[in-house]
C-alpha cells in the first residue's frame, strides 16, 4: 500500500476512534448510574454493557491482535454485567483502552497493513482488523448516543453545526 495512502487511513482510523470515545465519554457523563445500567429487557443489552464489550474488542482486536498484547478477553462477562462497574470506572477503562490502541496504531507501518493476522478464529489483515473495530466501535457508538437521547430526552448536538451554512472545525465528520 502506498506510505500515504496509509498513514491516511491510520490517522484516520486514530481520529475517530478518538471522536467517537468522546461522544461516548459525553454521554456517560449525562447518564446516571442507574441509567447507564438500564434496559428494557433482560435480552437487552445497557449502555454500560456495550462500554465493556467496545473495551474488549478493542483489546482483542487491536491490542492483541495489531499489538501482539495477550489476548485476556472473557467476552460473555461484557455482556452478563449488570451494574458491576461505576460509571468513572467504565470511563477510565474506555479512555485507557483507546489510549493502548492509539499507541500500537502509531506504531503501524504501512507494510504491517497486509499482513495476516488471526483474531477470534478470523484470517483478515492487520488493515482488515483496523477497519472492523472502526466501524464496530462507530456501531455502538450510535447505540449509546440512541440510549443517551431516550433516557436524558436530550439531543447532544454532535451535528447542529450542520443546521447553518457557516463554516465548522470539525474535520472527522
């Protein structure tokens, strides 16, 4: 792949993993506890459940497999939780594991893009993973803020730059 072209999609990949733990860094700080653990049905899964389980993709797929970090993941208890973990703590796991996944981006080179790489029984390339944990993570994301919304009657205005014609800093939409 070209050297460009790669550190495009890296950076890229690093600035949204970036934006979207802090929309939902945001959104943990307008829940309350007992609406970070809420659902609707025992089949449904709470905002703090998909935090746990966004932790240990993230870890698995980035950390263990990009990183070569062990693989320590029990994804059945992301799930299982119910009300096990503070919401300052489900924060500081997130922030941390972004900031571990950030480190082993940076040290990616655009070789290491194409080379395979098993995670979870999955051959795909080290490309291929980035990808999928970007648009995994961007998935519950969108899960989270949808909660956020329903349980705060909020809207977070991520987008209300979009209602005028002028101009915005935002670069990663």
């Amino acid at each position: 792949m070209d050297g460009k072209l790669a550190a495009d999609f890296l950076r890229y990949s690093a600035e949204k993993l970036t934006q979207l733990s802090s929309r939902i860094q945001d959104c943990l700080d307008k829940l309350t506890y007992e609406q970070v653990w809420a659902r609707g049905a025992d089949s449904e899964n709470a905002v703090g459940n998909l935090v746990l389980h966004l932790c240990g993709n993230v870890r698995q797929w980035i950390g263990h497999g990009v990183g070569g970090q062990a693989d320590v993941r029990v994804r059945d208890r992301e799930f299982a939780a119910r009300g096990d973990v503070q919401t300052a703590e489900l924060a500081e796991r997130l922030e941390g594991t972004v900031r571990t996944a950030l480190d082993v981006l940076a040290k990616v080179t655009p070789e290491r893009l194409a080379e395979k790489v098993t995670i979870q029984a999955y051959h795909v390339t080290v490309l291929e993973a980035i990808y999928h944990v970007v648009e995994h993570f961007s998935q519950h994301t969108g899960q989270i803020i949808f909660a956020t919304k329903q349980l705060t009657g909020q809207d977070p205005g991520y987008y209300r730059h979009l209602k005028g014609s002028a101009p915005h800093d935002e670069t990663v939409p």
